[in-house]
C-alpha cells in the first residue's frame, strides 16, 4: 500500500499532473539543501520524493491558486 494515499492528496492539490510537479520540486529541493519539515522519525518513507508527499498530506506545503 502506498502512503500517503492519492485520495487523501488529491484533496490538497486538485490534479495529479500539478500533484507530480509539486513534489519533483520539494524532491529535489531536499536532495540539495538536505532540510525537513518535520522530525526525521515522522516519516514513512525512506525516499525523497515520499517524503514530498508525506509533507503534502501532512499540510507543510501548501498550494495557492490565482482565484483564491
């Protein structure tokens, strides 16, 4: 099982296209500046692009769209 699910994702991000592209980015933005929003033992997954998503789920990134 994949965590965190799409769902759940899916009810912070609207597509799963704009989905990918925010978390590639906090990805590779962890992979260079080795930063964590949350406490290492707090994380699922072992993996940097998880570890995106966990964050995204979690709510520590955020999206703002133009309407809002």
């Amino acid at each position: 099982m994949i965590y965190p699910s799409i769902d759940k994702l899916l009810n912070v991000v609207n597509s799963k296209y704009e989905l990918v592209h925010i978390a590639a980015r906090r990805s590779k933005e962890i992979k260079a500046t080795n930063h964590l929003q949350m406490p290492l033992n707090k994380y699922v997954s072992k993996k940097n692009i998880g570890r995106a998503l966990e964050e995204v789920a979690e709510g520590y990134i955020t999206v703002k769209y133009k309407d809002e």
